[in-house]
C-alpha cells in the first residue's frame, strides 16, 4: 500500500485535491434533491387542468366524457386565458360547459350542452368556445 492511497480492489481512491470542488458537492446535491419526484411530479400536474370533485360529480351525472385531444384544447385555452388575466372562465367545449378557476386551473363545474343553454352563468369574466 501506498502513502496517502486507499486501494479498493484494483482502484486507488484518491483525496480531493480542490477544495472548492468539495465545497460544491452539497450544492449539487441540493439541485439534486430539487428535481426529486414529487417536484416533477407537482410540475406535470399543475401543467393540466385539474377537475374539482364537485366537476367529476357532474361530468360523471351527465354522462359527459372528453378525449385526449379535448383535453389539450382544454388546458391550451385555460393557459391563453391565464395569460390575459382572466380569474373565472366559462369554456364550452362541444356539447358541454365548463366553469374553469383559471389562476387554479381547475373545472369547478360541469353542464351538457343542454342544460347549458337554459342557464345564466354569472361570476365570470371570460369566455372561450371551442
């Protein structure tokens, strides 16, 4: 064995001869832990539009479905609306009504096309059909 060397197996393990290098490690770390899971995961889910229980209870008692597609029109115009400033939206997407909290980005409410047209929506202060 060599003076100041650790030899594991056939590898040398070295001393760290920059110390600025050592310092940086716990940062690299903490970048690290930054991009854990639950951030990326936190991250991809405030990048669609969220439906509230209430919305899924009337989606599901109206027998209103969307596609994929739907879907990204969906968040598209919620992210549109959100860069103008609106708060409250109604977006009528094919034959159903949504109520969308756009700086939460998400479907308060849900109405079929049918029940749409006979109601009066109040509290809102934008619009979007699609």
């Amino acid at each position: 064995m060599q003076a100041g060397k650790l030899f594991l197996g056939t590898q040398p393990l070295l001393p760290i001869q920059d110390h600025q290098a050592a310092s940086r490690l716990p940062e690299e770390r903490k970048t690290a832990a930054s991009c854990s899971f639950a951030s990326v995961l936190e991250k991809e889910q405030q990048r669609y539009v969220r439906f509230s229980q209430h919305a899924v209870q009337r989606l599901n008692e109206r027998g209103i479905a969307f596609t994929e597609g739907e879907l990204m029109q969906l968040d598209a115009a919620v992210e549109k609306m959100a860069a103008k400033g609106a708060k409250e939206s109604l977006v009528c997407l094919h034959d159903a009504a949504l109520i969308v909290s756009v700086p939460n980005r998400t479907v308060i409410t849900a109405m079929d096309g049918i029940g749409a047209k006979e109601s009066i929506f109040t509290n809102i202060d934008s619009a979007a059909i699609l």
